[in-house]
C-alpha cells in the first residue's frame, strides 16, 4: 500500500504512460523550492531486495525535467543526458525525496543536479541537461 504523504503537504500526481506503471509521484513547493518524491514499494525492488536502480534514474530524470520545464515556462522539454552515481541502496518502503537545483538555464537549455535521499539518507547524486522548447 502506497502511504499517503498529503498531510505532509505533498500533492500526488499519477501521471500517465511509463510513470503511471512506476506508481507516480508526489510533488510540493516549499517557499520557492521544487520538491519530488515517491513512495517506495515492493515493485520497485531488484534481485537484491532493494529500489533498482532504474527507478531511481526514472525519478530523477521525471523531477528534473518538470523542473527544466516550469524554471524556463517551457511547453515542453527533452533529456539530453542524466548522469548519476549511486551512493548506498534504498530499502523498500522507504520514502525518496529530491530537490532538483537548476544551475544554469539559457534560451535551449536546462543544466540541473540532485541529490535523492531515501528517508532523509544519501542514496544517489544526478546531473543532467534538458532541451526546452519555449512558446
């Protein structure tokens, strides 16, 4: 069962295609900060028993490019490169939070880094480049 973090001030948002079958996200803004986060479960574990590694990149690549997107009012966005180092496993159940930073925007580009902590622990550190398509 997904645990519930609105009383936390997080909105859930299912989303559709690929990110509807990962079990969406939450989202906040907290004073002028973008936030993300999911809940963990067990569909998200690999053979080892923890968060595979692939969801841990879908949920930084999805932060950062909703982020690339309302930092620039971009109609729309791509992913030129995410790059990532993980920094110790996430167990199953625990709660995934990111604060993307945009370090540098221009009139095509998004430059963006993160950190994903696991229940407030270090488990992965993203970089990435988005293109953005303005109106």
């Amino acid at each position: 069962m997904v645990r519930d973090l609105s009383d936390l001030g997080w909105r859930f948002e299912p989303c559709e295609g690929f990110i509807e079958h990962v079990g969406g996200l939450w989202r906040r803004e907290v004073e002028d900060r973008r936030q993300f986060a999911f809940v963990s479960a067990p569909m998200h574990a690999n053979r080892n028993g923890v968060v595979h590694g692939g969801m841990l990149m879908t949920f930084a690549d999805r932060a950062f490019g909703f982020t690339a997107r309302e930092a620039s009012a971009a109609r729309r966005s791509a992913t030129i490169s995410l790059s990532h180092q993980f920094t110790a496993p996430m167990d199953t159940g625990a709660v995934a939070t990111l604060e993307p930073r945009l370090v540098r925007l221009t009139g095509q580009m998004a430059f963006l880094t993160g950190t994903i902590l696991a229940d407030g622990a270090p488990v992965m550190e993203a970089q990435g480049v988005w293109r953005i398509w303005r109106d």
